[in-house]
C-alpha cells in the first residue's frame, strides 16, 4: 500500500472524528451539570485518547514521511495544515480541557470549546480534501 493512501485512512479517521466531536460532543458538554460534567470530561478525555493520539501521531509521521520522500508543495503544504492542527490542539485546547478538569466551567468557556474547535474542523477538512486531492493527482 502507498504512503498517501495510508495517509488518507488517517485523514479519514480524523475528519470524520473531528466532525463527531464538533455537531455532537462538544455541544453536549453544555447539558451537563457541572459535576457531572466533571467526571465524564475524565473519562471522556482519557478514551478519546486511545483514538485520538494514535490518529494525530500517524497522520503526522505519515506526512513527515512524505516530505522525506518528496519535497513538493503537495507534501509541504500537507504537513503544515497537519502542525497548525497541533498547535491549535495544543495552544488551545488542552488548556481549555484543563480548566474543565479542575472544574473552573462557564457557559463562556463551553461556547469558546465549540466556537473554536470549528478551527480544527476546517483544517481537519482541508487536510483531508488536501490527501485526496494527493492521492488522485
């Protein structure tokens, strides 16, 4: 199997991941109580992990991959939509995932959790767009 297909199965599993996560989990946060909330966020956390980190960690040595094996503007621009998904991820999100941690939840922060995450839905979808685009040109 090639390297770029087996970079569009991670890519399919994030992007399909990522648009679950933003119109049904993220919203669901806000119907919870706050100490309920409070546990599930933990456990919630710590099983999306199991199928998150794998994703992020092959997608990502996937496109590193790629650029090793040719540098050109479809693999360049590929792994830089793919570290913009992890500084966003983390410069944004695990500091909002620790606050609901430690319990220090506002409606505030609930919306800014859905509101921002529409940043890694977009480039979750581009990057996808992006490896199809890879695959068939």
């Amino acid at each position: 199997m090639e390297i770029a297909t087996i970079r569009l199965l991670f890519d399919t599993g994030l992007v399909v991941l990522i648009w679950m996560i933003q119109l049904v989990v993220y919203p669901s946060f806000e119907y919870y109580n706050k100490v309920d909330l409070i546990k599930w966020h933990k456990r919630y956390t710590t099983n999306i992990s199991f199928i998150v980190i794998p994703l992020m960690f092959g997608q990502l040595i996937m496109a590193i991959f790629q650029v090793f094996q040719l540098q050109n503007y479809k693999t360049l621009l590929g792994l830089s939509f793919i570290i913009a998904v992890w500084l966003s991820t983390f410069l944004q999100f695990v500091p909002i995932h620790n606050k609901i941690a430690k319990g220090l939840i506002s409606d505030k922060l609930l919306s800014q959790l859905v509101t921002k995450n529409w940043l890694r839905t977009f480039l979750w979808t581009l990057i996808f767009g992006w490896s199809i685009y890879s695959v068939v040109n």
